[in-house]
C-alpha cells in the first residue's frame, strides 16, 4: 500500500467545508491524508465533524517552523487564510517544491514569483473560487466556444451576487448576510466604477453607484438587479476581450436593494475614514441623526424624509423602518466606531441568517457576438442553493472548485506549471464538468442580440 | 548709521506681492534690506517692480549651500514656499538662530521643534495670513473681549471665502478663480465634514455637502451662502471653546454656487483620484457623457437633465450652458487627465480673472455668548476689495500681516518665542490696528441671539 498523499489546508473559515468534505469523501479511493490546520481548534474541530482522514493540526501561520514543517511534509498546499497571509504560505511553498491553491485574486507578489515556480514545476492555481472563480472558468468557456467557431465577440457582461434563498427571503431588503458583512458595507467605495459601452468608456462614482444599476431576469428566478464592480475591465486581456464594444461587470442584488441603499450611502453612513463621537452610548437615533441638519422641532423621522426626499409611503420608508434605524433604545455598543462599523452593527440585528435559513448563489454571463454576419446573444446563468448552514451555497460555489482542481493537480490532471488562473480549457472542462455533479452548472439560452443597439432595442 | 535689517523672503508667488510692497514702503524708515528669492528671476521682478531696497537672489530651494548662507546672513526669514517646503527653511532658520514667518498651517514635523525654537528665543510665528491667520486674530480679539467681560461663549460661526468683486462679477455662477483653481475644483474632499451644533455632533458627507449650504447675510453685502469646512473642530482648544454648544467654519460662495457645483459632484467630475482614457483628445461633450448613462436616441444635453432633474429653465441650466459642459469642438487636451484636472480645464475657459476684474475677500464670525443672564450675538464682518490683478484682495490679507508681523518681530514688538499662531492679545492686536490703516477692518453689529434655540426661532 503506498504512502497516502498529504493536503494541508491552512485556514478553517466558513468557506472550507465543502472543500474537506469533498476531499474527505474522496480519500479512501484517492489515497489522501487531509491535514487542517488552523490557530482556533474549535472552528477546525467544528469543520472536519466525523470526516474521515482528516488530521487537525493548530498553530499561528508566523510560527516559522511548524508552518515550514507542516508544509515541508505535505504534497499540496491550499490556503484558505485571508489574502494578505498567502504570501508566507507561497515562500514555504516554493522552498519546498509544493503545488499551491488558493481562491484569491493574485497579487504582485505572488505574480513576481512565476519564473521560480515554473522553473520548479509547480502548479499554483488561484482565483478557483466562486468570483473569483467559476465566473472565470464559465465565461472561458463560452468565450472559447464562440471564438473557435469564428465568432466575433462584441459584449461581455458578467454579474454574480450571495443572496438569500427565496424560502429564505423573509425581510423587506430581500436581503440577508451571507458572507463577510463588511465587504457588503464598503461595497462600492475606493475607487470609480468604470467600464465600455459600445465602444465609450464609462464612469460611476460612488454617490450615484446605487442609482445606476442594470434589472436583470435570469430564468426561472424572476428579475434581479445588479450595480457595477469597479473593476470591469480587469480580464479584458486575459479573457481575450481586447477590442470587445461592451463590458461589464456587475453584483447582483434583488431588485429595490440599490434604491434604498443609496440612503445610507447618501446620510454618509457607509463611510469607513472616520471614527464618529461617542458611538458606545450613541442610540441608533442618534446615529441617524447626527447626519441630518440640526432642526429641533421636527423628528428624525421627518427630517430624514424631507432630507432624502422619501414619501412615507414608499416601500423606501418600510425597509427604513424594519430596520429601527430610528430606534431611540438601541445602542451602536461600539468604542470609536466608524459610520460603516455603526451600520454594519445596525443592520447585522436584522440581517444574520437564521440557523434553519439557506443562501442562494446567482451567477449570469451575456455574451454577444457576431458569426457569419449575423448578431447573436447567449445569456448563461447558474443559480445555486445551500443545503444547510455548513454547505452553503458560498461554502460550496467556493469551496468545490478548490478541492476539485487540487485533486487534480495531485493526480497529474492538470500540469502547466506558473502562478496561474483558471482560464486554459484543460483546467476548466474538468473541473466544470466534475462541478456539474454537484448541481453547480449553467444553463444557456439563446436570446436575440440587444447590445446597446438603438436600432435594435427600438425595433 | 546702523547696518540694515535682512529680511529673506522665499518665495516670489502672487500672494507676496503687497507683503513685498509694505516692507519695501517701510524699508527706508525701518533701515530693511529685503532680499527676494526665488526659482524664477522673471517672477521675482515683477514682483520688485520699481520698489526700492529689494535684491533678488535665484535659487532653489534644495541648493542647500545657497540656502544656508541666505538664511545665515538674514535677520528674519519669511517662507511663502508651498508648506511642505517649509522644513527646509526652518531647519536653517533654527541652526543659525532666526526668526522666521509663514502664513501655512503648523505641520507636526515643524511643531516638533518648539522647544528648541523657545530655548534659542525664536519667535516662529505661522498661520499668518488670511484663513488661517486674519481669522485667527479678529476672532480672539471678540472672544478676549466677551470672556474679559465675564461672558460664557455658547456659539461660534467662522466664514471666510475668496470671490470676484461685485463690479467684476460677470458670469453665471457670480464666481472666478481669485486663487488656486485647483482647491477650488478638489474643495471638499478627503474628509468628512464635523462640526457641533447645539451640543450635537453633525457629519456632512461629500455627496451632500453642497446641499447643506447655510444662508448668510454680510452688511450691505447682500445674502451669501456657505459650506462646511471638514476641520470645524479645528482650533476648539486654542480659541478655547472646549463647551461651546455651536462650533461651525465653513467657505463663502455668492447664492446658488453650491446648487451648481452639486452638478460637478454628482456626476464625478471633481474626483481627483483617478485617470480617464483618451482624456487628450477628448471632447467637452464627450467628457460630460462618460459620466452619463449610455443612450443613444438622447442627447447629452437631455441625459444630462434628466439624470440630475434639472428642469430646461432652471438657472442651473444657464449655468452649464455658459461653460459649454456640452461643447464638442473644445477638446480637453490634457494627457491622462483626472475628471478634477479636466474640470478645471473647462471652468478655467470662463473662470479666469480677467486684466481689468478685481477680487473680494469675504469673512464673517458670528458670537453667541451668556452674559449677566442674557444671550447675546456679535456678527462681525470684513470685506475686502483688490486694487488690482497685483494687489488683489487675496495678496492684502494674505501678504500685509505677514509683513506687519515680521516687522514687529525684527522691532522687538513681539517677543515670545516658540512655533506659535497668532492667538494672543500682545500679537492679535497690533497687528489688527495696523491692518485697519490699510482698510482690512471689522464691522462688528449687535443681533438678536439665534443660536439654534428653537423658542426663540419661533417667537
């Protein structure tokens, strides 16, 4: 019998238990001994359940020499950490001759390392989560498909949004918190949100982000609505799309989310530069009111309409009202807190999912391009449900693509060697076609070419 | 007869051309040899004009054996460098042991040194010019008074703004760039806006703070409008208003300016944080429409109103008319422009100064104070008219009380050492009164007190 393949895991969050289920499923057949390793044993305990092959180890990723150790004796390293840790990782990782998987965006860093690891042989996939991610490998391969039958591609847009299940949908907002609440917060902030139409390029800023947003309807799941990502034009290399007319890429939030998110966006409070007076003691009124104009005899709840111009009785005023945001009782309960950080604090009341709650994964690309003279359109979208709230549908769309292309890196399936992305179709047809076992697939339909054509959307 | 006084001014910019002019007016008297140095020997001259008793020495300010020596052999050194070239001079100023004089803001790096500047017997006053600096002293002189009185402070309101003269005032927006444009189209940013009213802390966030303008009313001025300052807070401690009830500064526009520049700030043409595309070739219209929806069967102009409401008849409209946001023959012609640099280009078309305008320093403080059981309120106000495109309003309040105060320095008038502002009585008032012989003077009125209190807001 020989030795069993060792994968190290670094990094016990949320995200990883679909990918230990997956490769613990697999480890009897495949040969795998799993190590999870984590600085909170509980989480790592609370992960690998009644799994099998799964060895805990628990250690602080600056502890120089068991992190060199463990990675020493191991045949593939995936690190779960948060991006910023990876790069300790990767030196071990080269040091040591060991493949690498990660579901972050590549940074300098680790790009500057690609000569070394290709000169070693080693496989480093990044970017193999969700979005980062599927949208990659699915987007390619549409993208390939159309190109090798000699399509011109003239529109690309691509929106991906975390949201709650429709059994789940339970609040005004439509809206609950499926990952990291901060990210949600912040949304939109530090840059311009820019991108091509029809050839013109294209700039949102943050004060208007949340009024500019595109509806969307993807199959069975009604209509949507999605607002702009900063970085729209950030794979329009890497994805072949130099000369492309339009392109786009967007989140996806149920319709009205952007309308009245644009409150908070407005009143200031998703700012996360400043710390704010007084936050420990400060009542969710008083939060809301110190950004309105100082007028004693109306209330807060006057001002804040006649401020943002909101009747009171639009469902504008009902999503404000669920959320207490004018509740004199409650405390923010936060020392030096920023705007962003009383919100989040504000909205995280109402918001967490609830144990018997389920997320939902939407994911749509719209491809338009032109063969033999004649304009057409694919939309392609993938919805996926959690099962519970271990194997989230985040967990899942995150975590499978991990554990599949790192078994099949160990098992010599893929091979280039570099500090890559998955966008080469001997990475993506395998690990979409193994994805789709798990319910985690796309549906195409083909629809007529809109573009941004007035002839056409007049016609 | 005594050797003559060196006075080393760095730094020939246009607000040191009624600070030269005082010195070299006072230069026979007073025994004053002013060296003028600079970069730019044109600039220089034309500075000095016909004025007598100025040498100008070029030089830049890195070439450290030059400027050492011009500092070693002065007797007090003026910078009207850029602030953050202040460093250098100070380090000279403290190693040879001279007094030195700036109109910018204490920087910690120059700060730091106070106690090596006291221990020389250096006075190192700074924040001497308008805002800071005429701000500073005519503030402190009410305040001193009211507190001599034995009254309580409850509010303080400061305004200063930088506008074109009423017989100059020729355009739309009733506003021309009297100095750096550039401030100008950048105002607001990289902070939020804090001030206290009525005991409440108030953030104004970018995105409204130009919707949030307070109505003034300056003597036979007219009505004006003004908003916040991000640093409201700034001087609580020095001016003592530690429990004040109502803390505000804010910047001086003619009404309707902030309605206006609102357009700029919703659209995202005064972000300065980032580079468009093709900026060079780029026309005004196509400008404005990279910041619009993407529309085909509508122009820019509709677009334009539409996404902002602004009716076809509404003054808002004449003013973007009048600066040809719409023009698509004016090209912007810069490289890799950022919507503010591109911003400044169109509004610099129109907003420039012409040979024949003059400028208008506006500046308001408003005092409300407990004095014997009763609330009262002093508003106080100046106003300032330029001679010329030389001796604007701006080069008189910016450049006379620098000069007043080196002078008394170089007397022996002032003698308390250290990095300081001018926030005390032995400083405040000279300097007041000699500033009044060149008609930068106070209007104090007596009003009734508003405050914020509603009672009375209502009776």
């Amino acid at each position: 019998m020989s030795t069993k393949r060792k994968v190290l895991i670094i990094g016990a969050g949320r995200s990883a238990s679909s990918l230990i289920k997956y490769l613990s499923d697999k480890s009897t057949k495949e040969n795998l001994q799993i190590i999870l390793a984590d600085i909170d044993l509980e989480a790592a305990q609370k992960l690998a359940g009644d799994l099998q092959n799964i060895k805990i180890e628990i250690f602080d990723i600056f502890e120089e020499s068991k992190r060199s150790k463990l990675i020493k004796d191991s045949d593939l390293v995936i690190s779960m950490l948060p991006a910023r840790f990876h790069m300790e990782v990767a030196k071990d990782c080269l040091k040591y001759g060991k493949h690498m998987v990660t579901a972050s965006y590549i940074s300098p860093e680790l790009k500057a390392l690609d000569d070394e690891v290709k000169a070693k042989g080693l496989v480093w996939m990044n970017e193999i989560g969700l979005d980062p991610g599927i949208d990659h490998m699915s987007a390619m391969q549409v993208l390939d498909r159309i190109r090798d039958k000699g399509g011109k591609m003239l529109l690309f847009e691509s929106f991906t949004g975390g949201l709650v299940a429709p059994e789940s949908d339970t609040n005004k907002w439509n809206y609950k918190f499926t990952w990291n609440p901060r990210n949600v917060v912040v949304a939109g902030q530090g840059g311009v949100a820019k991108f091509i139409q029809e050839g013109k390029y294209k700039y949102i800023p943050y004060q208007k982000l949340f009024r500019r947003s595109e509806i969307l309807k993807i199959g069975e799941y009604g209509n949507f609505e999605a607002y702009a990502n900063r970085d729209s034009l950030k794979y329009r290399e890497a994805y072949g799309l130099k000369n492309v007319l339009t392109l786009y890429r967007g989140t996806i939030r149920r319709i009205g989310f952007s309308r009245a998110w644009n409150i908070f966006v407005q009143l200031g409070m998703t700012d996360d530069s400043y710390e704010m007076e007084n936050t420990e003691e400060m009542s969710y009124r008083e939060f809301t009111n110190s950004f309105l104009p100082y007028r004693p005899h109306d209330t807060v709840e006057l001002k804040l309409r006649n401020y943002l111009h909101i009747e009171q009785d639009d469902i504008l005023w009902e999503k404000i009202t669920e959320l207490e945001l004018c509740n004199p009782h409650k405390k923010i309960g936060l020392k030096n807190a920023t705007p962003a950080q009383a919100l989040q604090k504000i909205l995280m009341d109402k918001w967490m999912l609830q144990p018997e709650d389920k997320d939902m994964i939407v994911m749509l690309h719209i491809f338009g391009y032109e063969l033999n003279g004649e304009k057409k359109q694919i939309e392609s979208h993938m919805v996926v449900i959690g099962d519970d709230q271990k194997y989230t549908a985040m967990a899942k769309t995150v975590g499978l693509p991990v554990a599949i292309v790192s078994l099949k890196i160990l098992n010599k399936e893929i091979t280039t060697p570099g500090v890559q992305i998955p966008i080469k179709k001997e990475v993506y047809e395998p690990i979409l076609e193994e994805l789709s076992k798990y319910g985690i697939l796309f549906k195409e339909e083909r629809t007529k070419y809109l573009g941004y054509n007035p002839d056409l959307l007049w016609g």
